[in-house]
C-alpha cells in the first residue's frame, strides 16, 4: 500500500507537473527524463522534518526487482532532501513503476555493492558519472527492494 498521510507536492513546478501526470495516466505518460526521453520512476518517501510524504522522479535503474535511487541532484554541492528523508525513515518509501505502486525497504549502499550499482546507474543513465565529478561529496546511492508481507 502506498505511504499514506498528507502529500506535499514539491516547490519545483516540473517535478510537480512530472508527478501528477504519472500518476494520472498510471504511469502512461510523464514516465520519462521530459527532455531526453530515459525512463524514470516515482519514489515516494516520508519528510524527515515534516513527516507529509514527498514524491520524486528519478532515472529508472532496475535489476532484479530492485531499484536504484541515487543522490545527484545534478551533481550540487549538496544531497537532494529526499535521501535525508530515506536515512530517517528507510522503511517508508513506495516505488511507482507503472500504474501499481509497492512498498519497500531502502538501505544505502557501499564497498563493492556500491560500485556494482553505481556502474548500472551509469550504463542507464550516463550523466551520473559527470554529476559525480562536479561534486566533492560521494554521490549517495540506495537500493530499494520490496517490503515482505
């Protein structure tokens, strides 16, 4: 079951407009990086301040039923809210690949698991590379796999 409370849409209006299409056509349309055409997925995480759930659109990076959310946020000095979000609450994020979203469990990664995502972020999505090298920060990445019931 998706994460329930009070949503609270994101201040930047593409990621906004982004969301609400997805999710109004069950992931139909708006399922992509709007000027590259890469498919994207909406994470929905829990506020680490607020406590209201907040939804991103972030590169699709999937093996095996797993997903990957990375932290680039274009390679900015700084980590994007949502993996504050993630490291209070990694039990509260539901993954939207599609019209039907699941529940599941986050826990960022490192060592050799890390560099084993990282290079499967990088074939989907190969500006993650160049993002990485306009920041000093170590671009946090983590993996999403479903809940058990």
């Amino acid at each position: 079951m998706p994460l329930e409370g009070k949503y609270e849409p994101s201040p930047q209006k593409w990621v906004r407009d982004q969301v609400e299409l997805y999710e109004r056509t069950g992931g139909r349309e708006g399922n992509t990086l709007l000027d590259r055409g890469l498919p994207v997925v909406i994470f929905s995480t829990r506020g680490a301040k607020s406590g209201n759930v907040r939804k991103q659109p972030l590169m699709r990076v999937e093996h095996a039923g797993a997903y990957l959310m990375v932290g680039s946020q274009g390679g900015a000095p700084t980590d994007p809210a949502w993996v504050a979000n993630l490291r209070a609450a990694p039990d509260q994020v539901t993954v939207q690949d599609g019209p039907e979203p699941w529940d599941g469990v986050a826990r960022e990664l490192e060592g050799p698991e890390r560099e084993e995502w990282w290079d499967r972020a990088v074939a989907a999505f190969p500006d993650y590379a160049d993002y990485q090298t306009r920041t000093e920060r170590r671009i946090p990445i983590f993996l999403v796999e479903r809940r058990s019931a």
